[in-house]
C-alpha cells in the first residue's frame, strides 16, 4: 500500500468512525446514562471488536457473502431487529434514583464488540474499506486496514462518550433524562433507514 492510499486509508477511518451511527449514538446515550468511566469498556470493545471483524471479514466471510448472498439478507434482518430492542432499552431506561437505574448497566467490552456483527453501519465500513484498499484480500493489506482503524477509532468514539457525560450535568432532571433518551432511541432508529432503504 502507497503512502498516499494509507493516507486516505487514514481518513475513511476517521471520517466514518467519528461521524454519527449506532456506536457512537449509543455511546453518548451511556455517557451521559452512566458516566464516561463506566463507559470506557463500551469503548474498548468497539475499537477492538471492529478490528477483529475488519480482518474477520477480509480474510474469508467477504467470500461466504460471495458464495450465499442469503446471508446479508439474514445479517440485515438481525441488525434490524436487534438495534430495535436496543432504542427500546435506551428509551425506557431509568431515571437517576429510580429504582431501575441500578440495576441499569452499561454495555461490557464483549458486548460492544460482539454487537459490530449486527451493526450496519460497522459492514458498511468494513466492505468498503476492504473493496477499496485491500481489494485482493490478502492478509497483509486487511491487517493494515484493522490497524488503521484501530488508531483512529478509539479517539474517534471517545468524543461520543465526553459529549454524554458532560450533558450529564444538564440531565440532572428525570423529565430532561427521559427526553433525551427518547431522541437517542429515535437517531437510532433512523440509522436504519439507509439499511430499509438502501435505493432512496
């Protein structure tokens, strides 16, 4: 790989990792849910899990894809179905000092890495990285690829957690808590749409 390509590597890795989906929506909710302590597993896991997936991906399941193109149908389909179970958790979740607040926990670093394998934002990432910088599918470029991403993604999805936990200070009132947990349920929710419908 040229330097100018790992470059631009580089910043497909910064630019998806940073922008809005469902890990870093899911991150503020917890930020400012629990704290940006309680949340630096969630963080970890994505970082890592993603780079597990990214070689994962690139170094044999494209091909399974290729073989039985069911499989993304039943991929979606999952995604679909959990990342709905998951706005519904972040939109019934519990006031501070209520009862269900303390049996309320973040997301464990096996949680969040497992949950990129439903997460379409996190395939779409993975496909098109490995299409455009490591197009033969060898393992060298597809490691290069993970490592590329886990130097950006961590820093990346770090922001999500800080911007929680300081509206934390602002979400002191159960009423603004519940408002704000219902829109991170709703901008969940809405990161479907490219997935429900990818020709719109």
């Amino acid at each position: 790989m040229t330097h100018d390509l790992f470059l631009a590597l580089l910043g497909f890795a910064f630019v998806s990792s940073i922008t809005p989906g469902p890990n870093n929506l899911m991150l503020m909710a917890s930020g400012a849910n629990f704290g940006f302590r309680r949340t630096v597993p969630h963080m970890l896991g994505i970082a890592c899990g993603f780079m597990v997936m990214v070689v994962l991906v690139g170094t044999g399941l494209m091909q399974v894809f290729d073989a039985w193109p069911p499989v993304r149908t039943i991929l979606t389909v999952l995604s679909v179905a959990y990342l709905a179970w998951l706005a519904w958790k972040i939109a019934h979740a519990a006031a501070p000092g209520s009862g269900g607040q303390e049996s309320a926990r973040p997301f464990s670093f096996f949680q969040a890495a497992l949950f990129q394998w439903v997460n379409p934002k996190a395939w779409t990432m993975t496909l098109t990285a490995i299409t455009l910088y490591a197009p033969g599918r060898e393992w060298a470029p597809v490691v290069l690829v993970a490592l590329a991403f886990g130097a950006v993604n961590l820093p990346s999805v770090s922001v999500w957690a800080f911007m929680g936990q300081r509206l934390r200070l602002w979400l002191t009132s159960p009423r603004r808590l519940r408002a704000f947990n219902w829109t991170m349920a709703a901008l969940l929710l809405a990161t479907l749409y490219p997935v429900l419908y990818p020709a719109a």
